[in-house]
C-alpha cells in the first residue's frame, strides 16, 4: 500500500516565523491529497490528513 508521510522538518532560526514550514507541509498535504495517501488517526497530525507508522525510512531534502 502506498504511504506518505513528513516528518522532521525544521527551519534555521533566522527563517522562523515566515511560514516556510507551513508551506512545506501544506505542498506536501496537496501532494499525498492527490495520490490518495492521506488517513488520518490521533494526535496531532491527523488533522492534516497524516497516519502512525511502526517504522520510518529517512531521505533528507534541502530546499534551502
């Protein structure tokens, strides 16, 4: 089954507060939207569409 899902974003502390965060999240919702790989659960995240895995798998991007 396909799955998405972001975790650990962070931002330099100069560049806080501008939203740069949030844009990432919100791109990579209407992403995972559009492939159909969104399932919410508790916590948090859920209500952004996000969904608990037993195991993480890491790839760092750096946009920045």
């Amino acid at each position: 089954m396909p799955v998405g899902y972001l975790t650990d974003v962070e931002t330099r502390q100069e560049e806080r507060g501008k939203g740069y965060g949030r844009c990432v999240r919100e791109a990579a919702i209407r992403w995972m939207r559009a492939l159909a790989l969104l399932h919410g659960i508790t916590d948090f995240y859920p209500k952004f569409g996000y969904i608990g895995v037993d195991s993480a798998v890491f790839s760092p991007v750096y946009l920045f």
